[in-house]
C-alpha cells in the first residue's frame, strides 16, 4: 500500500474512520496503524493540504498542532498501546 507520504506501507492494524463533511462534499477518512516498508516517491496530495510530511516520535505527536485536532486522542490511545508493549 502507498501512504500519501508516498512511503510504501503495510498495515498493522485498522485505526478508525472518521465520516464528516468538508466543503459540502461527504468525506470517510480511514486511519491505520502502519509500518513504513520502502522509500518515499514524493508526496501524493491531489488537494494541496499537505504542509509537511514527515515520521515524527511519539513524544513529537503529543506536542504537534494537528489539522484534526479532533482525532488526537484516538492517535494518542494508539501510541499508548504501543508505549506499553516496548
């Protein structure tokens, strides 16, 4: 699978889905837990909302300002599941 990042990935695990509605037009985004496995092509972002791209440290997402900043606690309740595994 290709991430917008343009990082070939494989999906460890389904996040959630977020259903909403942007501009008038119905939009379901699908979150996933995954494992970066190639490298980069170059960023794939069709609507030019991508500002940066980058892998960033669990510590660097919790202090982050997020475009959905609605989602950050089902980011961070993932993060902390894979705290308490290592």
């Amino acid at each position: 699978m290709k991430e917008e990042t343009g990082y070939d990935v494989r999906i460890i695990k389904n996040l959630f889905v977020k259903e909403t509605v942007i501009k008038g037009i119905n939009v379901k985004t699908y979150y996933f837990k995954v494992e970066k496995i190639g490298e980069s092509e170059g960023i794939n972002d069709p609507d030019k909302t991508i500002i940066e791209a980058a892998w960033k440290s669990l510590s660097e997402i919790d202090n982050m300002i997020h475009i959905y900043p609605e989602d950050l606690k089902t980011i961070q309740k993932s993060s902390d599941e894979y705290r308490e595994k290592i």
